[in-house]
C-alpha cells in the first residue's frame, strides 16, 4: 500500500506586497508524481533549493498543494477534517534539536506530543518508556535536555515523534547538525526503527553516505524528480549526479579511483564492506 502519494502535485511560494498584491513567485515543486510504499526507507537527495523540505512540509499538511493533491495513509492533505490524523500518523524530525525540545525533563518532552492528545496517564507511561527504549534513551528519563550531546537530543526528538505511534517519520535533514558519531547513532536508529517497527523513513540529506543503507533513493532537482531508484541505480549515474551539484559516497569515489587505476572492480560500489570483499576477491587471483 501507498502511505504518501503526490499527483501533479505543485508548490508556489507567493510573496505579497503591502496591498495583497503578489510580487513575485517561486515555483518550490512543479508537477510531481511520487508515491511511497508502506515500510520502505526512502531516502530524497537534491541540493539546496531543489524542494526537498517542501515536499517534506506537505506529508504533514503544514504546507498544502498549490495544485494537485497529497494523500498520506490514503487521507487527502488538503481536507482539515483529516489534519489531526495526518499529524499523528506522520511524525517529523527537524535539523536543530535545540528547537524541537521544549520541556525540562527528558521524559515529559517525549509525553508531551501524546499528553496533548489526550492519552491517558496509564498509556502515556508506556509509549514514553517504549519511545524511549526504542531510540535507546531509557537511561536519560529523568535528566535534562540540556546536558546532552547533539546526538543524544536528536534522539529524543525522535523519540517523542515515536511517542505519538506513527506509521511514518520524516528526517528532514535531523543529522546535519551533528557531529559524525551523533549522524551515525540517528541513523541507526531511524534504521532499526524502519526494521523492527515497520515504520516508514523518509530521510531528507545532503550526506550521500546515509542514502547507500535505504531501499530507494529519489534525487530532487529544481522542483522535479531526477532520478528514482535503488541505491545501487542512483550512484551509477555519477555524471548526472556531479551535474546536478552532487557528489558520490566517499567509498564509491574511492573504488572509482582505484577502478581509474586499473583495478576491475565492479561499479558502484557503495559500503566499505564490499570493497573489502572485492579487493580480497582479486587479491586471491593472484
Ligand atoms: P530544499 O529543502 O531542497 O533546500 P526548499 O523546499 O526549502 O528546498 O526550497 C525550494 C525553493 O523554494 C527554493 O528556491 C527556496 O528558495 C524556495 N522557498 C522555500 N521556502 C520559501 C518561503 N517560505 N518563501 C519563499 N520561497 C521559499
Ligand atoms: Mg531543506
């Protein structure tokens, strides 16, 4: 089944003048067609401006189509009667983790969202200490915020998304702030969640690195969709990519410049693991 599904969906930003009158228009999506499976970890590419955190913005009606229609877990975006059920079956995760925490104590952060929903006392305990074994928290419920690491708040974060039980989260850009073991915690995490919990992951970023692990990458550029495909699909078009102001994997460099050396090896290639594998494999042929 389809959990989010965009047809001819279109977004304009209007800006307006003193009398209401527009000066100027930016067309962020034009026409785009996309529908995600249930469970699937997508993870969307482009650089700055292609329309990534637009898109991102519709699957949780904060922003609505200009034109076209958005449904999410078969509901239409733009109906309101259905906003409060988009919000709860799709979470979001932002960038800065300092703006997405607002209480003073870990574990009523991660109540808050399902606590102003109306869940009860009894069930609201257990979606906290579950939400927060999940992103493996369980042991920070009575700190403060503050005192933890980039990584660690990030998963608090997603905890309190997780809080609310939703079918689908949306990770725009929620590693770009950290340092690289805190980007490689929150991606184990959203990976583990997506396995264990069958959630689907929509994973916005500019590290091409944390797009290898997905099941299908979609490349973003102005407004459109470039290219559309597995991992392996993706980064074999490194022409286009460069074209498009993106770079490959750091291993997929490596084993491309090794390849430029002489070595047969296979292309792409995209974890450390396989090139490992390779060069042993030619190694023994020696
Ligand atoms: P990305 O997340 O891929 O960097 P965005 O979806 O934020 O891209 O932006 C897509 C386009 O829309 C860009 O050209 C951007 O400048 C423009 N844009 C984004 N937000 C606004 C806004 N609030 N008002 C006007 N233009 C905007
Ligand atoms: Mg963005």
């Amino acid at each position: 089944m389809d959990i989010i599904k965009a047809s001819g969906l279109t977004h304009d930003y209007i800006t307006y003048d003193e009398d209401e009158r527009p000066i100027s228009v930016r067309h962020a999506l034009e026409n785009v067609d996309l529908a995600i499976e249930e469970g699937q970890f997508v993870a969307i590419l482009g650089h700055n401006g292609s329309g990534k955190s637009t898109f991102a913005k519709h699957i949780n009606a904060l922003l609505l189509p200009t034109a076209g229609t958005v449904t999410v877990g078969g509901m239409d975006i733009a109906d309101e009667a259905n906003l409060w059920d988009i919000r709860q079956l799709a979470g979001m995760v932002f960038q800065n983790p300092d703006n997405q925490i607002i209480a003073t104590v870990v574990e009523e952060d991660v109540a808050f969202g399902p606590e102003n929903m109306g869940v009860p006392t009894k069930e609201l305990e257990k979606r906290v200490a579950e939400a927060l074994a999940a992103v493996g928290m369980t042991a920070f419920a009575k700190e403060s915020p503050n005192k933890l690491s980039g990584g660690q708040k990030q998963r608090i974060a997603i905890a309190g998304a997780l809080a609310m039980r939703p079918r689908c989260i949306v990770f725009d850009e929620s590693t770009a702030m950290l340092d690289p073991s805190g980007r490689k915690e929150v991606v184990a995490t959203m990976h583990r969640l997506n396995r264990e919990e069958g959630i689907t992951v929509l994973l916005i970023t500019h590290y091409m690195d944390e797009a290898v692990g997905a099941d299908r990458v979609i490349v973003l550029d102005g407004g459109h969709i470039a290219m559309d495909g597995t991992p392996k699909q993706v980064f074999a078009r490194t022409e286009e990519l460069l074209n498009l102001g993106m770079q490959l994997p750091k291993v997929t460099q490596l084993a491309n410049a090794l390849t430029a050396e002489g070595l047969p090896l296979p292309a792409p290639i995209l974890t450390e693991e396989e090139l490992i594998e390779e060069l042993c494999r030619l190694r023994s042929k020696i």
